[in-house]
C-alpha cells in the first residue's frame, strides 16, 4: 500500500468523525494487511503499541492529570488569582491581567491547556462579567490563555516531544519558560489595548480591589501561600536534581492531596474517588490513542515516510528562514484538526529530521513545536479550549473563536519571535 493512499484514508478518516485513537489503530494495520511481506503486521503493531507506551517518562502524564484535577476541585486557581489580583487590580485590565497571570502559574501545576481553562475558567469568568467585562471576552481570555498550560513546565506535550525525539524532558521544560512568559506579557498588552477601547466599571473593579486589600496583603498572602508555592515544588525538584520529571508529577499529587483536604479543606475524603474517576475519564483516551500513535510512528518509519518527506521539503525549499514558514504554516493547520499528543508523536519523527538539517537545535523545535499546537487549542474545528470555556458559560464556540482571533494574531507574533530567536528557547537550557 503507498504511503499517500495510507495519508488519505487517515485524512477521510478523520473528515468522517472517527476517533483519532480508531483512525491511528485502522492506518497502522492497514500497510500489513494489504502486503502480506511487509513487516508491520498485526503481531508487531500490538507489541508496538503496548512497548510503546512502557515508558518512565509517560508515567508523568497521569500523574499531571491527576494533579491538576484535585487543584482544581480543591480551588487552588481561586487562590492564585486573590493573590494577583491584589496586585494588578488597580491598574488599566488589571483584572483580565490577573486571569492571564493565574493561568499561567495554574499551566506551572497540570501540564495541561484545557485543565486550565476549567479550573482558572469556572471561577473567574463569573467575576469579570459581574465586573461589567463582556462575558464572550472574558471567556476569549480564558481559552486563550489557557494555551500556556502547554507552553510554561510541566508540560504534558514537552513529555511527548520528549518520548518522541529522545530529548531530555527537564530540558524541553527549562526552554519552556522564558517563551510561556513572552506570550502571557504579549496578552496582557493586548487586554491593555482592548480595556483603554472598550472602557472599564472602574467603581464595581475598585470595590472588589478594595475588599482584597482591607484583608491587607499578609492575609492574602497567607491564604494563597500553599497554592503559590505548588510550582516552586514541582520545578524546584526538577531543576534541583532531586527528582525526575515523572518523580516531581508524583509529588506533586501528593502535595494537592495533603493542601486540598488538610489545609484548604476544600476537598471532602469522600470525594476523592470521584477525582479518581475523573481523572480516569481524561486519561484512558488519552492512553489509548498514545498507544496507537506509537505504532503508526513506527509504521511510517517502516515505510521511510520521514526520509522522504524530509528530502521533498529539502529539495523544495530552500534556505532555514523560508523551510521553518512552510514547517509553521504546516504545524499550525495540523493544529487545527489534530489533537496535539498524536500530532507531537506522529510528526516529530518526520519532522525532526529536516529541522536539525538545517541546524535547528532539537529542543529549539520542540518549543516550536508546541506553540504551534498551542494555538491549535483554540481555533476551530478542534480547538479544545473553545469547547472546555464554552461548555463553561453556553456561549457559541464560533463567537467566542471570533473574539480570540486579535489574541491569536499576539500569539503568533510570539511564535515568530520564538522560532527566529533561538536563544529565547535556549537562553536558560544552553
């Protein structure tokens, strides 16, 4: 079977609503079923999915998915957010700068975009429109941001990138750092922009201010102390050297655990199976197209697919500048109707090879890489952020899409930046 009838029955595949785990386990077959000779036959995509999957490293991502379930039932994003909203609320958008700041440090916790949007979304997009904020930019604002749950570490992507390309994991997260930063500053500019437009309640947004700040500032530093230091934990046994990636995501369970029922009490012991069973709704899809998307990775290595996509871009294209345009258009509409684990592991393989020809620096694409996915969270038709912050207030995912497209449109200045200025990524990692 050639490699374009096999891209295109993917494709229709996935045109025609099938799941992404059904449609990667159908392609992965099909190569051996059609050529008995080929080697990828049933026998070998099993023990391929399953081998493939038999990972330390993976170990991390249901950790992180657990972890960032029990913050948010236990209201860690409601902390986060007193404390910088104490801080930024008496300025122009101080209170969207606050939200994009609070996703921020929540992305440092669950390694995930749409955890993020539910958590920091459910709680604050009710405060800015009691505030007077237009409720489909608040939401924008929330989906968008909720893209740096990706981007800063622990990042469940970066693990992925890792698993596929060999790269060290607490390296692809250092890189992650300084470009998580960049692009919630470039927001903030935006929600800047937007509020000096659109105006502000500046009476409703100083009387809530001004409640934050009678508790005085030891109060609310002392009531968001716990949720404040759940990333200095987490990274700070990372980068340290005193745990693994995947040893931190354990810890990190424990610590939620420990703050959610013992310090905040915001989290019943009774409750806690259903945050088990949350957390197995998220994860086993996840699992399951992880494992499938292994196999395919395999398959198409099998059939030379990275070769010769590699030498067809390198033949068609020339110079670093003009092939990293095409590699970025390219990622972005994968964005657009993948979902990102599968996307992360199917085109790393393919896609590794022709950027590190012509000297991109690995972990420097796994930063773009990312991103790109990044902002496939929120644009259509998959856009899963649309769908979490939409299910949070019953608003359109088409308008809210329309009202994060000028959000977009920083976040891919952003991505130029990151993908032109390599030591953005670097800085910190070289």
């Amino acid at each position: 079977m050639s490699i374009l009838t096999v891209f295109a029955i993917f494709v229709i595949c996935l045109m025609i609503s099938i799941p992404i785990g059904i449609t990667l386990t159908l392609v992965t077959l099909l190569p051996g079923a059609f050529d008995p000779s080929f080697t990828a036959g049933g026998t070998y995509v099993i023990r391929s999915m399953l081998g493939g999957i038999d990972s330390f490293p993976l170990l991390a991502v249901p950790m992180f998915v657990l972890s960032g379930t029990i913050m948010a039932k236990g209201g860690i994003s409601k902390k986060l957010f007193d404390v910088f909203s104490y801080f930024l609320g008496g300025l122009t958008a101080g209170l969207p700068c606050a939200v994009i700041v609070t996703c921020l440090f929540f992305g440092a916790i669950s390694g995930s975009g749409p955890a993020t949007v539910a958590a920091v979304g459910s709680m604050t997009i009710p405060i800015l429109t009691s505030l007077g904020y237009d409720k489909p930019f608040s939401t924008a604002i929330v989906a968008v941001a909720g893209g740096l749950g990706v981007i800063i570490p622990p990042s469940i992507p970066f693990i992925m990138f890792g698993t596929a390309s060999g790269e060290s994991v607490s390296d692809l997260f250092i890189a992650g750092i300084i470009p998580g930063i960049l692009i919630s500053v470039l927001l903030m500019v935006y929600a800047v922009y937007y509020c000096k437009k659109n105006g502000e309640d500046r009476e409703k947004i100083n009387e809530t201010v001004g409640a934050l700040k009678e508790k005085g500032f030891l109060r609310v530093f002392r009531d968001s102390f716990f949720a404040l230091l759940t990333p200095v934990i987490i990274l700070g046994c990372i980068y340290s050297g005193a745990a693994s990636p995947t040893e931190a995501a354990v810890i990190s369970v424990f610590y939620a655990l420990i703050v959610s029922l013992f310090i905040y009490r915001t989290i019943k012991p009774s409750e806690i199976i259903s945050v088990f069973a949350e957390t197995l709704r998220t994860y086993a899809p996840i699992l399951f197209i992880l494992a499938a998307s292994m196999a395919f990775s395999r398959v198409l290595t099998l059939m030379q697919v990275p070769q010769i996509i590699s030498a067809w871009i390198l033949s068609t294209f020339s110079g670093k500048f003009i092939i990293l345009i095409v590699i970025n258009i390219f990622l972005l509409l994968v964005g657009m109707v993948m979902d990102t684990t599968p996307a992360i592991l199917i085109l790393t393989p393919i896609l590794l090879p022709i950027t590190t020809a012509v000297g991109v620096d690995p972990v420097h694409f796994g930063v773009i890489m990312v991103v790109n996915l990044a902002i496939g969270f929120v644009t259509p038709p998959i856009g899963v952020n649309l769908f979490v912050a939409s299910s949070l207030t019953k608003i359109p995912v088409m308008e809210i899409s329309k009202k994060s497209l000028p959000m977009l449109g920083y976040f891919i200045i952003a991505l130029l930046i990151i993908t032109y200025i390599p030591i953005v990524s670097l800085l910190l990692v070289r």
